[in-house]
C-alpha cells in the first residue's frame, strides 16, 4: 500500500461561471477511480461568483471589508485589535469569516463558497459525468488555530466519503478499547494535499490517489460533520471576551439561594479569597449547623425555607452611613467569590440577636 | 513533482531500550536521502522507557493517573468532567497531557517523549549512522481541537528542516504580499503519515517522499516553534474557566480611578447594564463636566486629584441600615459593570451639597 499526492497544473486563473468540472477534468485527464480531489476554496469561491467589489484601499476598504465581514458571520468569537475570530454563516470558527484579499484584484474580495458540501457534490458529480471517474472531492481552505503556531489547511467541504473515519469499538492488540478515536481524515487530506498546493506557485488543486477504492460512498452529512455545537466547546468564546462576559455576570448577579447544601470548604475559600480587599474588621461567619441556623432564621420573616446555609455578614465599628455603603460593598464582593466558587446566594437582613448588618443566604 | 506517503511496516512492539533507528532502518532498507519520516510518539515514548505503571483498573488506577497527569502538566487550560485540557511541561496544550492508554499493558500508561526534539534529532542521526541516509524526522501524536470534531495528527518534534514554511514577503500574481502564510508544515506532514498509518493495524512509521530535497537542514528550534506563548494566545483559558476568572477579578476589583477620561458612553452602558438588578428607585448620575466636577470634588478631603469623572450613587429613601447595605451591594455592580467596559473607579463618600450617599471616582 503506498498513497500519491499528485499536483494539477494548467488550470489557470477561474473566473465567475467557469466550470469547474471541465477545468479540472481537463487539467487531469489521468483521473482515476477513488482519487481524492482536494480543491482550495478560492477557485471554487471565484467559479461560483463569490466576490465583492470594495476599495482598493483606504479607511472606505475597511468600512466596506468590516460590512462583509458582518455578514458572513453569524458571532464574534473573540477579537484583538483588527483580527476577529468569528463563527461563519456555515459554522466554521476562522479569522475574518474566511474572506481573502490575495490571489485576486485589489478592488474584490473573496468570500467562501455558499455551500461547500453542495459545491464538492456538484464536481464530483461533473467529474463522474465529463470524466467518466468516481471520485471523492475536498474542498480546503486555510486555518489557524489555537495554541499552534502556523497555519494547516482543513476541509470546508467534502463529496463521496465520510468526513470522519471511526474507530470506536476496535480494540488494541492489548486488549483496550478504543474510545478516543474518531480522526477528521478530510483535514488530513486537505493538509496532505497543502503539501504539494504550498510548494507550486498557483497550484489549486492535488490528488490523493491510494486512499479510497471505489466504488465510493455517498454521504449526505459533509464536513458538517466536523462542526462541533459551540454548547459542548469548552473554547466556545475567547478569552478576554469570556473574562467579560464574568464580569458582566458579576454586575447582575441574581439575588437567590442555591437551595441546595453548599460546599463548605467552597465557601472558605471565598471568604479567604476577598480577606485582604474588604474593609480590616469585617468578619465574614459561615453558619453550617442546622439547628443553629433554624434558630437564627426563625428571628427574620421571609427567609427562604430552601436556604441551606447562611453567612452571617458584620461590619467594623464604628458604622456611620459611609461605613454601611462601603460594607454593602464588600459583602457584594464576598456574593461574587461565591458565585465564581458556583455557590448562589440571595442578601438578606441580618438575624436577631447578632452583630451581623446583613446576611447571605445559601 | 509528486509526493509519496509510504508505510514502514515489520516494526512489532517496541519495547524500553529498544534502538529505533535500528528497527526502522532494519524495516526500512529502502529510505532515501530527503524522505521524512513519520513517527508515532508512542514508539519512541516506549523506546525510551516513558512508561509508568498503575493499577490495572479501579479507583487507584485514577487516582494514579491523576498524579501522572499533575506531574506531566504546567497548567490546566481547561477541564470539564474528567476531561482536562492541560498545558504539558513542553508547552503543548492537549487533553490529558498526551498521556495514552492504548497500545499498551493495562497496567502501564505512556507519557509523551520527555524531549521530542531530542527524539527526532537522535533518530535522524542513528539513521544517518546506520543507514547512510539524510532523512528528517517528525515524532507526530494525535490531538483535539476546539471547535471542529475529530482528531488529527500534528508534530510533537523534529530534525531535519523547519517547522514552518514562511511564505511571508511573497506577493501574489495580483501584487497582493502574502502577510498571513506562515504554514506548520510539519503538522501537515504528521496528517499525512496518519492517513497512511491510520488504515493499517499496528503501523507507527510512515515515510512521505519526494517533499524534501537532500542536504536537509539542521534546524535548532525544533517543533517548539510550533508552541504559541499563553500571553499572544486569544484562547489561553478555557471559556468556563475564563468566566470563573472574571467572576473572580470582580471580587477582588481594584479600588482606584483610571487616571484617564472615561468613555461617557461606556460608563452609562454599565449604569444601563445595571438599571434591572439594584433596588428601585436607586440613581446613578454621570458628572463629565470638569467645572461641576471639581466644584463638588473640592467638599471631599482626599479625593484623588487624577480621577478624571465621577458617578453619583443614590440610595431610595427612606434611607436605614438594611437599606444601606442593600445600596452598597448596588453600587459595587455598578463599579463590576464599570469594569466590564474597562473603567476602573474608586468607593468615595459623597460631596456635600448632594443627595448621593456615595460616590465612583473614575
């Protein structure tokens, strides 16, 4: 078994309604059954008239590229001066919704193909029918990522195989299973394919010939497949915007017990953690015993009977009005250590029979 | 041009103190001058003896692997469930810290290569030893990514030629310079070993010829010019763990002005931001004049004379302790939401001559 990754030269500059299936099939008369085509989005994008005029240069350049950019995403993901990492229409995370200024005139940009998996079925399908060939069709762009530098190409779209080989279920020579292991072999494709693309000038599309045997499978899911729902990402939003959106928490933190048991060391670790910012002479008490805190709550009307814990809240002496500000203030920041501990908490007065100003219920 | 990803088969199990340069070039007599090689990290993590043992299963076995994986690890990026995403000691961010159950005893687990690099570098060097050949070498594993599903194959080191080909300073036929094309071709080139590798069983080398012409170049970075320092990242922290982090920050806020003019629009966003959550009938009013400003700073001993704005807090009357409180838990969200919009503030008391019962310095 060996695998080729073969160039296509002389397709030449696309442009809007050419048909890809004639270039390419006529580039590669050599085509055979199984080969993998892996096509770089760009001339799909300019074959398909995915273009838009803007200034060739000027702060109108950018006024019109941040309107494109707008819409072809559906949110921001993160962003740091000019660069914005955002979620495409089609649900690709990548720099500036794939839209590229090179290989094209100055006064145009590119945008990604409407549809990849449809555009890799519709040349597949011409392939079949103008070159009598039955093969699989990547289509590829270029991507960063995080924690790597440089860049790699994935798959934006794939036509005639299953974007993701499994291998759940198989079990190692040792006896393991193996749970781990559902490899995208349309970006391995897509990147081994980049290895010749990168080293020719103006070579935009590479077969891989050994991979598949026909006859080929259709399938109906794409690289949509590759998609991962930004709910069960744990990268789902960038850094300094997520360290936003917790401060934002904190600003409009909700008022209400948990109503169920805290953690109490949870709770310590909160009290440790704002020690050293609150007013010197607060004391923050944690009231873990039930028949104490039954008797302590039985003194103030409507507390919550699902509260599961109290911390009684007292301030330094004296306390004149500016005293009590600066002490709401500092039970405020005790709430938020809670709430990034995951511990809710609802403000209420304080008990009878206490120093305490004010105590917060768990 | 063409390129060719062959297979190395005949390996069989590696063993510690196994000499892989003599496995490999004993399996491959065929190796060229310029072939890249291909090598799974778990081969040259056995070879060298990066195997710990544990418990075959049960609560120890965890609890073992938790202590392989602290030692492994210099942060956790990430983690939700059992999953962590660590930053291992070589600066790789990868779920587990590369640390691999399968294809071994169940009573060993194997860690990555102590120093990758150094791995492909003696490689290559034993191969040129034994074999007479000038062959790169890539020690590749297998990773996750955020927001695409599945798993693909990316360098952990390498000899013989750069991590990164840099096409920056090109130009395009258009006349566009190519600003943005920094490739990690060695990822590239781990992805396509896989695709060889992947479809056959117990298959740890793959050969990619005609990539690299011989002499190759030395290269001193290795593969950690792959690594991207935390500090340039935009997804140094998981999004959970992000928020945690800006829950926190909110409870430890700094209690100074900023020292420069605040943005008037940011600062009543963050009263807007507030306006459902504080007790109604409470009043923030913004001061951006300088002469109303300085008027109502000069009844105020020790207002700092670099605060640029200020932001009058008014409690609902009828005004007691329980009331006051309650206010000044209002008021540090404000001074929470104020931060969110990067506007750093200062608890003060009010001016005279004013209703306020406290007051931002901004």
């Amino acid at each position: 078994m060996r695998l080729e990754i073969l160039p296509v030269p002389g397709i030449g500059h696309v442009t809007e309604g050419d048909d890809l299936a004639a270039l390419i099939g006529g580039a590669a008369p050599w085509l055979r059954d199984g080969d993998v085509l892996v096509v770089t989005s760009k001339i799909v994008s300019k074959a398909e008239g995915r273009l838009v005029d803007v200034p060739a240069d000027g702060p109108d350049r950018q006024a019109a590229r941040d309107e494109v950019l707008a819409a072809e995403s559906v949110r921001v993901v993160a962003a740091r001066g000019t660069t914005q990492i955002v979620q495409t229409r089609h649900g690709f995370v990548m720099a500036a919704a794939g839209i590229d200024a090179s290989n094209v005139d100055k006064t145009r940009l590119v945008l990604l193909p409407e549809d990849p998996d449809a555009s890799a079925r519709a040349l597949r399908a011409g392939l079949r029918e103008r070159n009598g060939v039955d093969v699989a069709v990547v289509i590829s762009d270029t991507m960063g990522r995080p924690w790597r530098n440089g860049l790699t190409d994935v798959a934006l779209g794939v036509a005639g195989m299953d974007a993701i080989r499994d291998h759940r279920g198989e079990v190692d020579p040792y006896g393991n299973e193996l749970v781990l292991t559902q490899m995208a072999v349309v970006d391995e494709l897509a990147a081994a394919g980049e290895l010749i693309k990168g080293k020719c000038d103006q070579l935009p599309v590479a077969v891989v010939r050994g991979y598949l045997s026909a006859p080929l499978t259709e399938n109906t899911d794409g690289a949509r497949a590759l998609i991962r729902d930004a709910s069960m990402d744990l990268f789902s939003l960038g850094t300094a915007e997520a360290k936003a959106a917790g401060l934002l928490a904190a600003a409009t933190l909700p008022d209400q017990p948990g109503g169920v048991a805290a953690d109490r060391a949870a709770v310590d670790r909160a009290i440790a953690i704002v020690a050293d910012v609150v007013a010197p002479g607060t004391v923050f008490t944690q009231v873990t015993d039930a028949d104490v805190r039954s008797g302590l709550v039985a003194t103030v009307p409507g507390w919550p009977t699902h509260a599961t814990g109290l911390v009684l809240c007292s301030p330094p002496t004296p306390v004149g009005p500016v005293q009590l500000v600066r002490f709401g203030t500092d039970v405020q920041r005790l709430r938020t250590a809670l709430a990034a501990e995951g511990v809710p908490t609802q403000l209420l007065p304080p008990p009878g029979g206490t120093t305490a100003a004010a105590t917060l219920a768990l």
